[in-house]
C-alpha cells in the first residue's frame, strides 16, 4: 500500500506541472539529441497535456551536430549538443538566443548553469542547460591496489590490460591534465605530441577503448578490467550490483560536460518549442529523466523529486554540492578540434 499511495502522489504531481503548461492545439517538434533525452517516459507526458508530437532524431557524438545543423542534413528545432560544441553553432549563427524570461523554472539552476559561458555571446543567452555529468576515475576497491590520488594511476604496470577508457577525444583532455597541461583546450602542436606519447605509453594497460557505458560496466563487472573512466550510471549500477567500485578524485581535476537544450535558427516560432523548454527545465521532467539516464541535472530541486534511496546516490556523487562543481574542468571550446582527433585516431592507430 505505501508504495501504490506513493505512486498516486507522484502521478499527481506530474499531472499539475503539466497542467501548469499553457495548452496547444496540435503541432511537431523534431528534436535532435543523445539516446535518452527525448525518452517516452517523459515525453508521453508532455503530449498529452500540450498536444504537440514530438519526434527525435538520436546522435552518438558533437561532431553530428555541426553535421546536420550547420553543413545541413535535416530540419530540426531544439538540439542538445555539449559545451565543447555549443560556441561554434552559436558563431556560425544556427542557433537562437533564448528568451530566459518565458522559462520559469531557470530561477531554480545551479548557479553555474544560470548564464553559463560556453551558452552566453554578447550578453544573450543561447541555450538551456539540461543533463551534466562527471567523467569519472573508476577503481576496482577489491584489485588491492591503494587508493590513488593521482591520474598517474592508470598508467602504472600492474595495470597492464586491465584499462578501459572512453573512445573519444576526452582522452586527450585527460592525458593533458596528467601531464599539467593548464591550457588543455588550446594546447600546442608541441603539446599535442607530449599527449601523444603519454597516450601511447598507456596503451600496454589498455584493454579495450569503450564506446557505450553500458560497455564499460560489463567489462568492470566481468572482472576483466579493474580502472578506466566512464560517467555516473556506470558507478551507480556497479554498486547497486554490489560491487565496491572507488571514484577516485585525482589532484590533476575531472572534466565536466553539460548538455543544453539549443534552439535552431527559425524554431522559435513553432509553439511547442518553448512547451518543451518549459517542461524539460522542471524538477519532475529532469527526475523523470534522471531514472532514465542516470545523469545530473541542472534544476537544483530536481532531486527532492527521487525515490530516497536515489535521492541519496545522487547526492553521494556530489552532483547536489556547489563546491564539487567549482572545481570541475568543464569541457570547452577546441578551436583546433580537428588536430585533437588527428592525435587521438593516431593513438589508436599505433
């Protein structure tokens, strides 16, 4: 019974905040974003009370997003592309600024996400920040190898093909700050071939370079691998399997992403684009999908609105504290984005 009441309150309360949403007769809203940001568990919803479709259009990296809003390859309205790409939509003018004014649940964001810089451009807003997370430095606790406080720990060779990390760019970034590299988004050619030797170095220890976290968690889970990156779901389903997994916090800081919802050039003035904007910025939209995808997000009162016991995970993350977010490296602009992936694909080529 505690649970069927608990059920009802919650249906309830998602009920009023759509209902909070001004009503549209009908209409389409192409959505182009990660697997998981237009989910069904809270999209129906938002159907239903406001009358508009929604249809999404899924991307595996940033790069898909200059793709198919800049060179073209689509008619979309709202986009959710990282930090690191944000700036580049916004110069090459494909997206809108945004009118903060017709979102009421801004007034609950983080401080960081208010007027976040990789959004902001001659003192207009041009996004709404969305999902975030953490890339985080996983340990196996039961491997007997001491907590690290360092990067320096994936590279050691009682690691040796006991690594995964993320197929991406972000390796670079990492190997950047494992170096001291303050300059990690802009960094030299010199530099770039001192990352390249230390990306090499590590590959004896690579067992594998991940593509999905769900890979990463089985590869942990399986044993094969003791260490390597990965976000937040992958740590959250580890322990709850009962696996005693470390988040190690090196001294040479972690990299942050945040997503933002963007509005495509010409989208505004379809009438379900700020329906949506409205209702993804809520605390009970961004809990819904936080059960979806497991990630942090921008609204400061979304977690009053999980079960306790994810309240609690969520917190134990420190996605709810305000210092853990002011040292985090928050991805950025690469200007030089192409000579970053020349290095990563040699790394891996070697």
């Amino acid at each position: 019974m505690p649970k069927k009441r608990e059920l009802i309150r919650w249906l309830a309360m998602t009920v009023v905040v759509l209902l909070s949403l001004p009503a549209v007769a009908s209409g389409d809203l192409n959505i182009l974003s990660w697997e998981g940001y237009a989910d069904a568990n809270f999209v129906k919803p938002f159907e239903k009370a406001t009358g508009c479709r929604v249809s999404a259009t899924y991307v595996g990296s940033n790069d898909e997003f200059i793709a198919k809003i800049i060179a073209g390859g689509g008619a979309y309205d709202l986009i959710t592309p990282s930090n690191d790409t944000t700036m580049r939509l916004i110069d090459a003018g494909a997206v809108e600024p945004v009118d903060r004014s017709r979102i009421t649940s801004m007034k609950d964001f983080f401080p960081i996400f208010s007027s976040p810089p990789w959004l902001v451009k001659n003192g207009a807003l041009y996004g709404v920040p969305y999902g975030w997370g953490i890339v985080r430095l996983l340990l196996d606790a039961d491997a007997g190898i001491a907590t690290p406080d360092s990067l320096a720990y994936l590279w050691q060779p009682k690691l040796k093909g006991k690594v995964s990390i993320w197929d991406d760019v972000e390796a670079v970034y990492m190997a950047s700050r494992y170096l001291g590299f303050k300059n990690t988004y802009d960094l030299t050619d010199d530099q770039l071939q001192r990352v390249k030797a230390a990306l090499i170095a590590l590959k004896p220890n690579i067992r594998k370079y991940w593509a999905t976290t769900g890979e990463m968690g089985t590869l942990m889970q399986s044993r094969e691998i003791v260490a390597g990156n990965s976000w937040e779901p992958t740590l959250v389903s580890l322990r709850k399997a009962g696996r005693h997994i470390t988040d190690v916090i090196p001294k040479e800081g972690r990299s942050a992403y945040s997503d933002s919802w963007m509005i495509v050039k010409g989208a505004s003035s379809n009438p379900c684009v700020y329906q949506w904007l409205n209702w993804a910025s809520t605390p009970k939209a961004q809990a819904l999908a936080h059960a979806v995808t497991g990630f942090g997000y921008s609204n400061s009162r979304m977690p009053q609105e999980l079960a306790p016991a994810d309240r609690d995970r969520y917190e134990a993350l420190g996605m709810t504290d305000p210092n853990v977010i002011k040292t985090l490296d928050w991805w950025q602009l690469v200007k030089r984005r192409g000579k970053y992936l020349e290095i990563w694909n040699q790394v891996k080529a070697r």
